[in-house]
C-alpha cells in the first residue's frame, strides 16, 4: 500500500510474463503497422526480463540490464527502419520508437554509462504493455512519448528528467513510484514558488513558468500512468447508519386528535436525511 498526495493505493496483482507476451504477440492485428518478427521478440524480451525482475530476489538489476543489452546487440532493428529524426520517428509506433532509441545507444557503445536509461526506457515499455491490457491507450502513449522525449529531444524541458532518476532503482514498483511522486512533488513545490514570487520583469516570469509547467506536465504524465498501470486507488468507505438503540423513546402519536394538516403549493417539500 502506498500514499501520496492523490490518495491511498494497493498495488494490483502482477501480470504473468505470459499474458504480456500474449498481449505483444497481437500488436500485428493492428495493419496500420507490421512489425517484424525480430522486433516484437524484441520487445517481448525486454518487457518480460523487467516483468521477472519485480519478483526476482537474487540482483535483479544487474541481471535486467544484461539481458537488455543481449537482446539489443542482436540489432532487431534493422538498418533501414534505424534512422533517427523526428519524421521518420513519427511513421512507427511509439513502443517501436522506444526500441529504436534503445538500441541506438547499444550501437554507439554507450551502454555502460546510459545503463539508467535503457533501465527506464524497459520500465515505460513495460509500463506501457501492462496498460494496454488494462485498454488504457492515453496513459500507454503518455509514459512511451514522455520518455521518448526525454531520450531523443535536444531540449532542456526534456531532458532534465534524466538528471532527477537515480542510477540503479530498487525494481519494486513502490520503490518505482516513490521515486517518481519524490519528482512529482519536488516540481509541483518548484512552480507554486515561482508563481508566488514578485519578478521584476514579467519576461522572466513567463519564461521560468514556461518551463516549470512544461517539466510538471511531463513527471505527472509518467506518475498517473505507472499509477494507473500498477495500483488501484482505495476508495473511502461511507459510514453506516447509526442503529437505533432500545433505550430510545418513542412517544406513541393519537391518530384521534391529530388534526389533517395540507401542505400548501407555496411550500417546498421537505428533504429528510436517512442517515
């Protein structure tokens, strides 16, 4: 169980890797977009060594990165579909476009000091998955196109999720999402300040709050679809009725000297609470 500041959460049972690689395996009945068959193994790989590291016990970090790293130096990617700019980039699918900048960094050798990325870059293809069993296509496509941003974006307002993540998370989702609400919160805190403050010029002020909302749209977006993804919101429960208790008097009514009463047309009827 977890708490923030949107309310209390449980995480809900884990999907078995099988039902996730089922889920992949149906991405072809899609005919906007054919993907090959080394790229959904791909992505079937990825998302189940993630899924296995939630439950392993015995240095799951270490073990996901290794097997991330194998299936990208397989190059599942092909040549042709490895060009990295934006248009080329919009004509796939977002989880395509997550493998295609994941595996860009296997190939240029870097995956030794951008182990954090292919690390979450896993964790928003995951993510995106188990929401797509829940047919939850909006928080899918958010967590995918934030960090896509984050990956493939020469911008500031992009990028600078990287420098909050740590290194090497726990892979429990509480410890996930900890991490995430902690940049949530510490963003949220950051624009209610600037929105307070008395800048000389307004210039300033629009420029810092530009970039204070843009960083803010982007954490929340990442929070509400891992949220969504794993957790369900505990709903309050309403309290009961208060029984009556026998030591309550109940005067008795003579029905023979009760005198009718009509209520008139300019009266409003009255409301009676059960409760």
């Amino acid at each position: 169980m977890t708490k923030n500041n949107q309310g209390v959460y449980r995480q809900k049972k884990q999907l078995s890797s099988e039902i996730l690689k089922n889920i992949i395996n149906t991405f072809n009945e899609d005919k906007d977009f054919i993907y090959q068959e080394a790229v959904l193994s791909a992505i079937s790989a990825i998302v189940t060594a993630v899924n296995e590291s939630h439950i392993s016990s015995d240095n799951p970090i270490q073990k996901l990165i290794e097997s991330i790293v194998h299936t990208l130096q397989t190059d599942p990617i092909s040549y042709r579909h490895m060009q990295i700019n934006k248009s080329a980039l919009a004509k796939k699918p977002l989880v395509m476009q997550l493998l295609i900048l994941m595996q860009d960094i296997v190939n240029r050798g870097q995956q030794s000091r951008s182990q954090e990325k292919l690390i979450w870059l896993s964790i928003a293809m995951h993510t995106a998955v188990v929401l797509t069993h829940y047919q939850k296509k909006t928080y899918a496509n958010n967590i995918m196109m934030q960090f896509k941003l984050a990956q493939f974006s020469g911008s500031s307002r992009r990028t600078w999720i990287w420098s909050e993540l740590p290194d090497m998370p726990t892979m429990s989702h509480d410890n996930i999402l900890s991490i995430l609400t902690n940049i949530l919160e510490k963003n949220q805190e950051s624009t209610t300040e600037l929105d307070s403050k008395n800048f000389i010029t307004q210039i300033k002020l629009k420029e810092d709050m530009s970039i204070a909302i843009a960083k803010l749209g982007q954490i929340e977006k990442i929070v509400n679809a891992y949220q969504d993804a794993h957790y369900l919101k505990i709903r309050k429960s309403k309290k009961p009725c208060k029984a009556q208790t026998d030591n309550t008097k109940v005067e008795p009514i003579n029905l023979a000297e009760q005198k009718p009463s009509y209520q008139s047309n300019n009266e409003h009827t009255p409301y009676y609470e059960l409760c």
